[in-house]
C-alpha cells in the first residue's frame, strides 16, 4: 500500500519535468495560483482546466490529479481566497461583547475584507456567485472551515443561552454564510445602513433566543 501511494507520489512529481514541487502542498498551491491568473483573465465560468494547466506547465492530468473536477478547484480558491477574510475578522471575536454584536461586526469587518481582495471579489462577483456557492457547499473543505470559523462559535453561544437552540448551529452558519455572500454581491443601500444596517437589523433577530411559550 505505502509503495502504491509512493508511487503515485513519483509519477505525480514527473508530471512536473525539472522543476518538480516540493510536497503535495506546494504543488497545489502552484495549480492555485495558475487558477487565480487565470480566473483574473477569463473569469472563473470561461477558464478551462486547460487553461490552467498551460498556465502551471503541466498536463492537463496533472490539474486533475489534484483536481478532480473544474468546481473542486474553484472551491479550493475560494477556501484559499477566504482565508484573509476570516483573518481580518478573526478580533471580532476576542472581546467582551455579547455574541451577537461579536457577530454582526465579524460579518461586516468580513465583507470590507472581501471586496478588497481582488480574488474575492472576482469569485463573488454577480456573474459567478452563484457557482462558486455551489462549489463550495459540495466541499469538504469549505465545510470543515465554516465548522470551525462560526458553526463552532455559534454552538458555544447556544450553550450560553445567547442564540436560539430551536435550530441547529450548522443551519445557522449555513445561513448566516448565505446573508453574507448575497450582501458581498450586491451590498445595503445607503438608505438601509448600508451594510452594517441590514446585518444589525435581520441578523440579530433571527438568531435571539426565542421567547418561552
């Protein structure tokens, strides 16, 4: 078994010619970043696998050796794209607010985060939000990383009685996620409040505890 993976691992590396990567790791964050300069140029819905092979100088095998489909790697971006957003909004979360303003702040310092980064902003622009949404909600990853950068928190908050516990903290991330990716898209109107406006408005009132009956 360890020769079959080892060898898989060698013919990978050959795939490379002479400037053969470091690691799996490294390797794919090669592919990632032909797929950004790629999706820079052509848009995420108009690249080709090939595209970003010819731009790593591989085969196009290569790509889906690491790959398997054009949206796995599209989701991979994102979650690679996202990591600065959760980075800028990560103090949110160490101060002595109540959960909710901890929160709508994350949110709101997030989505400032996010329209600065071109690469963000190209995955959630109008015209290819909706794929990458998908892509995203089919990956692991992405999940994994939502578990850990709110689902987490918000079950905590769920135990200390400062969200509702009439549903669970995976839907609320789910939904929360959605509220934010629909606002990057097209943000509040000045005479909502803009962004922060809305957040403060809906987001707080739909994850209050809910009144005893």
């Amino acid at each position: 078994m360890a020769g079959m993976a080892a060898g898989a691992s060698s013919t990978r590396a050959a795939s490379w010619g002479a400037d053969a990567p470091v690691g799996e790791e490294q390797a794919r964050e090669r592919l990632l970043d032909a797929a950004e300069a790629c999706y820079l140029e052509r848009g995420p819905t108009r690249t080709r696998m090939s595209d970003i092979a010819n731009r790593a100088g591989v085969h196009r095998r290569t790509v889906y050796d690491y790959f398997p489909t054009k949206d796995a790697l599209l989701a991979a971006s994102f979650v690679r794209a996202i990591s600065g957003v959760l980075d800028a909004s990560e103090p949110c979360w160490h101060t002595a607010e109540p959960f909710l303003e901890q929160l709508v702040n994350a949110v709101v310092i997030g989505l400032e985060a996010a329209r600065s980064s071109p690469a963000m902003a190209l995955l959630i622009g109008a015209d290819e939000l909706g794929r990458t949404f998908r892509a995203a909600e089919a990956s692991d990853v992405w999940s994994d990383n939502l578990a850990k950068a709110l689902g987490q928190r918000i079950e905590a908050a769920m135990a200390a009685g400062e969200v509702r516990d009439d549903v669970t903290a995976e839907t609320m991330a789910h939904w929360v996620t959605r509220i934010a990716f629909s606002l990057a898209a097209e943000p509040g109107r000045p005479e909502d409040g803009g962004d922060a406006g809305l957040i403060r408005a809906f987001v707080p009132a739909c994850l209050a505890p809910r009144p005893a009956r």
